[in-house]
C-alpha cells in the first residue's frame, strides 16, 4: 500500500461492535464509499491529529475468511490486497468462540496484529469472566479490553495499537498446526506455492495459501487455475489430499480444518472463561417469545414500521418540530432555500436561456431532488436505531417466508416500506436500504420492484385525479392504491424472479444477536454516511439529467411571431411553448401508443416530465391545460378543469393512476437503482420493463372497462 | 514484547465423522426436533460451501444446540453456545444430531 501515514483496520464478526468502536475512534473525521466494483459500504475515518492522524478503515463485518457472503469477500480481498500496517480484531466478549474462529484465520495472515476484547459490560451481564491475560498469552497478540458504546479503554487500544504497528512485532505468521495428515497435505501444496508466486504475490505466508486450497475456496482455486502451470500441480496435489482421505474414510481436509480451528478454541476458553448464571437470558427469551412470536410479532412489527415511518415524516415535514416551537420544516427549510436562490439568480440575470437554464433546469432539478435529503437522513436514522438494537433480525427473520414465496426475503420488506409501502416513502433510501440483503438475486428483484409503491411524489398526482373523479370513496381509494401497489411489487418480484432473475435463493442462516441499546451517535454517522453517496449522487447523474429534461421541455423554442399572439394569455403561451419543445412533439408522436389507453397528447408530455421527478406530472398537466404555473398545492383548480374536461373519464383517471404508479421511476430513483446495481443496465431495463409493465396494466384495465360499459 | 510463532493443536481431532461417536441410526435431522430440544451435532451434510458457512457461524460436530423455537412455515430458531441463529428448514436437514444424554 503506497501511503506516508500509517493505516488500522477493524476486522470481526457482525454485531461484535465494530463500528460502534469505529465511530469512538473517528468520531466526525469519518466518510463513506463503495469498495471497488462492489456496493458494500467502506468506512473510512482517521484518529485525531493527537493520535497522529492515522487512517481507520472499518471492515464489512465476517464470520470467517471464506467468501460465503459479498461482505466476507470484500474484507478478506482488502487485507490481502492493501495489507494494513495493523488489524484491530475485535472481539465480542459474551460470544468469544465463535468470534476466535475467525481470528484464528487472520492471526495465520501474518499481517500485525492486536485484539480489541469488546463488550465485556454484557458478557460480565450474561455471567461471562474472561482473562484477557490468559487470552494473550494463549493468541501471543495484545489484547485490550474495551467498551466501545461507552468508549471504555478506547485511548490505551489506540496506545497499543501505535506500539504494534511501529513494532511489527506481531508480523510473523502465527502457525498452527491441524494434525499429522492436514499438516502433510498443507506441506505439499506449500511447495507448489513459493511464497510470492504469482499469481500468490500479495505478501501472505504460502501456507494461508495452501489452507485455501485445502479448503477448496473457489476464490483462490481460481486465482491458481489462471496461472496454467501452478494451478496443475496444486490441482494434482488437492486432488491426491482428497483421493486419500476418500480412502481413509476421513472427513474432507477442510472439514478437518474447520474441527481443528473449534477444538483449538474450545480449548482456549476453557483455560479463560469462567461462567456463572445468565440471568439476562430470561430477558432475550421472553422479548423473543414475543418479537418472532407468528401473533405478537406481527403486532410488533407494525407498530415499529408505523412508529418509524410516523417519526420520519413527521420530522420531515415539521409536525413534530411545530410542538417544540420551531417553525417550518426540514423539507420546507430545503424547498425554501432552492426558491430563494432561484428568485435570487432569476433577478440577478435577465430573462433568457442562461436564466431558464440555471432557475427551471439546475436549480429546480437539484433542488427538487435534494428536498429528499432530510428523509433519507431521518430514514437511516431510524433503520440504523432498529438495526442496532438487535430487532431487525427478527423482523427479517418474521418476513422471510411470506416473502420467499415471491422469490424475495424477510429483510426485503423494510426496503419496500421505505420506498413507499406505506404510502408517502420514497424508492431512493429504499433501493438504498436493500444493501442489508444478502443475496444478490433477492437484493436486485427487490431494487426492481421498489418503484412499484406509492411515493411521496405520486401522491399528488393521485390526490388530484381522486379529487376530479373519484372524491366520495376519497379514502377508500387511497387504500386500494396501496394494497393494488403491494400486489404489483409482489406480483413483479415474483415474475422476475422466475423469468429474468432466475436462480434458487441460498437457504436463510441469520444470528439473531441479543437486544441492546442502539446508541445515538452511532444512528446519527450512519445515517450521515447514506445522505453524503446521496448528494454525491445529486451533484452528477441528477445534475446531468435535470439538463437534459429542461432542453426537451425548452427547445426548440416557440418563433417569437407565434409567442407573440399570446401575449396577453400567460397560461396559452406557456401551453403553446410546450407543445412546440422537443417534449411536445413527443408527446404528439406518442398518441398513436397511448391513445389505446385513453391518454392524449398533454397526458403524454406530463408523464414525460414525470420522469424527472413525478410530482412535475401535476404541475406539466397544469401548463398543457392552460393553468400557467400550477403548483401541487395548487392541484384542486386543475382537478376541477379535468374533470369539467369532456375528454377526461373517472375509467381514463383511473388508468393514469395505474400508470404513474408503474410506469419508468424518476431520475433520482434511476441513479438509485444505476448506483446500487453498479450498471446502467439494470436502471435501463427497469425503466423499459416498467413502462411495458404500465403500459399493458393500463390497457387491459381501460379496454375492458370499456367493453363493462364503464366508459372511455 | 515477544511472541512466539509455532502453536501445537492441543487435542487431534477424531478421524470419524462423528462427533459423539453414536450410531447412523440414531442420527436424524435438526429439522425434526422439538422446541426446548437439547441435541449434539454429529455431523454436517450437503456440499462443501453449505458445511462451510454453518461451520463460520460456530454449527460444527460436537456443538450442543438447543432448539428454541419451530415455525409452521419460517426458518427454525436454536442456541448454539452464546448465539441464536434462524436457520432454514432446508439447512436444518443437513445438520444431523443426536440427543443429548
């Protein structure tokens, strides 16, 4: 690693408190990015200038060094490939076995190294005594004991951790013998992998190589198979090793390593820990009876998505925020900066492309988008709080088999709420929130059928064509909005994963970890560490988009013979403007596509404009009905011209209803979808499949309500 | 400080494949045991990867796990040494065990 300063990684299994001690370590000197090529989050922080600056980099956490998971993959590939001047492997205290398994397979890596013993509060909680000597003396790596949530003996880990790092001490690789046989077999595969062999040459001892293979890890036989000469005699020699134990009758070698490793643990604990009696066991088993219970639980779980969708929004938009005295709104206070620097850059230049350019195309669309930031925040906020206090497992675990049966899984559920399950979400933080699945069939049918639910956005445009055609079953309406967007994401997921994203779904393996205390500057990091990908993403592809939209939706622009025959009628000439841009004379050319759905030209422009953000579908329609400038406050006067419009019927509003809902998601929701995926394919394909999808749902529904006699 | 670098494996794994060394026939499914169950895994079934992960997460021959919970339809739910883990019902047929005496 070419760097001047020193760099610690935090290496664990997941929930052993890895980046609460990450977070006491960096504190707000702390951002976040993608691992390369892949969308698992990399955590990187650095140590005050006090503690020298050093870097901190927080690894996705791991049971094993095997690549079962994308997580694991990506830790494993970051240590062998940046070899860190230290790891920090932090150990949870009140589960030390199964946390040794894994470093056990870093301390053979031979990269330097100290142990963090963490949570030692809740293990002495749950009857746990651990020498932390012992363990020492028994691993011959420092170990320091730490509470990381109350950051407890966080300054001595930092002091060990700088003594190590410049020692180099700990370099040498830890061996570790797996009786007679296995040791003879790892001897022979040694020899056909010279230490700094290519393909081998990351620095790593020949050994951990020859454990690999061993172990048959698909990864590293791989890497061996594209070197032609040394991938034949590793091949030869693992293909003797298992030839042999075949014949002996013994388990397979990796087996064996694995029962070594455990039995080598075992016996560790045995000499340091000592156990009394765990009452708080109690305490996990009766919140369990009621959490996964197949009654409670439900219970439970509603009062949670409905007590955290209440909190976002409510925050969001201020209501909560009006009880404290505090005027406004996060989401207003962010409208409301975008209008006064439109109305700033719109006096300070005169009228005119450049204008347009920077009020109606950069300002509004970034603005428009950016408005979404406090809910991402406050969304994150509290996923982060449930995820933390140990509850999100089970309501994964609660979910999983309803939802397995449309090819998805348990944790997929929180991602389609967030997008808009409960109606008024937003599909960003939601595509965003899929990053907690595992699988990445069940995590790519997820991303593609988020848009489906009801957003923030469309519920303007429903609220006004409700209030047109459909006013007295009012709530009823919104209620079959929202269970008919349930059946068609449901719906969705299951088709796709039986034609497109095919593949059997891995079997379910979660640890349900014990409840505890979330703590608060944890939630509030993470939820930082999502809105800045966000507003990264805002300040490119967004931008970009939002060009491209207002040069359709302005150019060409209207001759100034014709626009001067409308000089007196602000609402005919914004009409007339529309009709003759690139976005009019597409929404023309589409009538021949749409009219079978009982869309005309108007429609057509506005569901093109809805593509930028959908609630630009109210306002487009309020300009291609005369309405000049019609905001979504404002809708209750467009509800009155549609309805009173001979064209339109309750059949027609219903099937555009239907058709925003499916139809291509909005540019934010696209980038989501790009980003997260890490391919424009995918944020094409959703946008095509999604129209096609709307677009026959429409059709049927519009046809054969025309053939019922229910108009058109 | 000083460490050394060379460890001996303190106790050799058996050759077996058994934990416990209890007979095949007394050997059944995870995936058929009651709530409340206390059982010993005698050993993993099912293909390399598969062992693999359910030996990451500490469900290895030897460990006692105790079933805390069996859904109708969901994953099942044991405690293996200080962890609980929801384990698919179709992993719960490849983990066998005997009771524990």
């Amino acid at each position: 690693m070419v760097q001047d300063r020193l760099s610690f990684v935090l290496a664990g299994n997941p929930n052993s408190g890895k980046t609460t001690l990450f977070n006491a370590l960096t504190g707000s000197r702390q951002w976040v990015a993608n691992y390369p090529g892949v969308t698992v989050e990399k955590r990187i922080g650095s140590l005050s200038a006090e503690h020298g600056g050093i870097e901190v980099v927080d690894l996705p956490g791991a049971y094993s060094l095997s690549t079962h998971s994308l997580d694991e993959q990506v830790a494993r590939d970051y240590i062998l490939q940046q070899k860190p001047d230290l790891l920090i492997n932090v150990l949870d205290a009140s589960n030390l076995s199964r946390n040794l398994y894994l470093t056990m397979q870093l301390l053979e890596l031979g990269v330097p190294m100290i142990i963090a013993l963490n949570m030692s509060d809740v293990a002495e909680q749950r009857g746990i005594q651990i020498d932390a000597g012992q363990l020492e003396a028994e691993l011959k790596v420092p170990v320091v004991e730490i509470v990381a949530s109350q950051k407890k003996g966080v300054k001595n880990l930092i002091r060990v951790a700088r003594e190590t790092a410049d020692s180099k001490v700990a370099a040498s690789p830890f061996q570790f013998s797996y009786g007679e046989k296995v040791d003879e077999y790892l001897e022979n595969l040694q020899k056909n992998i010279p230490a700094g062999n290519h393909p081998f040459d990351m620095h790593i001892p020949s050994r951990w190589w020859a454990i690999k293979c061993l172990e048959e890890d698909p990864q590293v036989l791989g890497m061996a198979q594209r070197d032609g000469a040394t991938g034949l005699n590793i091949s030869a020699v693992l293909h003797q090793c298992l030839a042999d134990a075949k014949q002996e009758k013994s388990p397979s070698p990796a087996r064996l390593i694995a029962a070594a490793r455990y039995s080598f643990v075992d016996s560790i604990c045995r000499k340091i820990v000592q156990r009394s009696e765990d009452s708080s066991r109690q305490w996990l088993d009766a919140l369990d009876r009621i959490a996964i219970h197949p009654l409670s639980g439900w219970v439970v779980m509603v009062l949670v998505f409905f007590g955290a969708y209440t909190f976002t929004f409510s925050v969001a938009n201020g209501e909560i925020l009006s009880w404290a005295g505090i005027a406004g709104s996060p989401v207003g206070w962010i409208e409301g900066f975008f209008a006064w620097l439109g109305n700033v850059t719109s006096a300070a230049l005169p009228d005119g492309v450049l204008e347009s350019l920077l009020v109606n195309g950069i300002i509004g669309g970034v603005g428009g988008v950016l408005v979404f930031v406090p809910i991402i925040f406050l969304m994150f906020f509290v996923i982060s709080l449930i995820d933390d206090s140990g509850y999100m497992a089970r309501l994964a675990y609660l979910l999983d088999a309803p939802l397995r049966m449309f090819g998805l899984q348990g944790k997929s559920a929180l991602a389609m709420a967030v997008s808009g399950g409960v109606a008024g979400g937003c599909a960003v933080p939601g595509i965003m929130a899929t990053r907690t699945l595992g699988d990445p069939r069940e995590r790519l049918a997820t991303i593609l059928v988020c848009p489906f639910l009801n957003c923030g956005a469309k519920l303007p445009v429903y609220a006004m064509l409700i209030a047109a055609f459909f006013q007295k079953w009012e709530g009823l309406m919104m209620l079959a909005l929202t269970i008919i967007s349930w059946g068609f994401a449901l719906g969705g997921a299951w088709l796709l994963r039986r034609l497109i994203i095919q593949g059997e779904s891995p079997p379910m393996m979660m640890e349900l970890p014990p409840y505890h205390l979330p703590t608060l500057q944890g939630a509030l990091w993470q939820a930082w560490g999502r809105v800045q990908l966000y507003m990264r993403k805002a300040a490119t592809f967004i931008l970009a988009a939002s060009i491209v939209i207002w040069v359709m939706m302005t150019f060409p622009r209207l001759p100034q013979q014709q626009a001067a025959q409308y000089e007196n009628d602000p609402g005919a000439l914004a009409q007339a403007e529309l009709a003759h841009s690139a976005a009019g004379r597409i929404g023309k050319a589409l009538e021949p596509v749409f009219s079978p759905l009982g869309f005309e030209w108007r429609t057509n422009i506005a569901l093109l404009g809805g593509v930028a953000a959908k609630e630009v579908i109210v306002s487009t329609l309020g300009t291609a009905y005369s309405l000049a400038d019609v905001s979504e406050e404002e809708s209750g006067s467009l509800s009155q011209r549609l309805a009173g419009d001979p064209h339109w019927t309750p059949l027609k509003a219903f099937c555009l209803i239907l058709f925003v809902m499916l139809y291509a998601p909005c540019v934010g929701t696209i980038a989501a979808i790009i980003q997260e995926t890490r391919s424009w394919k995918w944020g094409l394909f959703s946008t095509i499949y999604s129209t096609a999808f709307a677009w026959i749902v429409a059709f049927v529904v519009f046809q054969g309500g025309r053939l019922i006699g229910l108009g058109g | 400080m000083e460490y050394a670098s060379t460890m001996e494996m303190p106790a050799v794994f058996g050759i077996t494949s058994v934990a416990t060394g209890t007979d095949r026939e007394n050997q059944f499914p995870l995936s058929k045991c009651m709530p409340g169950e206390v059982v010993i895994v005698e050993r993993l079934k099912g293909r390399n990867e598969t062992q693999a992960r359910l030996e990451s997460v500490g469900v290895y021959p030897g460990q006692r796990l105790t079933v805390f919970r069996i859904g109708r339809r969901s994953a099942m739910i044991v405690d293996s040494s200080d962890m609980r883990l929801a384990l698919d019902r179709r992993l719960a047929e490849s983990i066998l065990v005997c009771r524990c005496t």
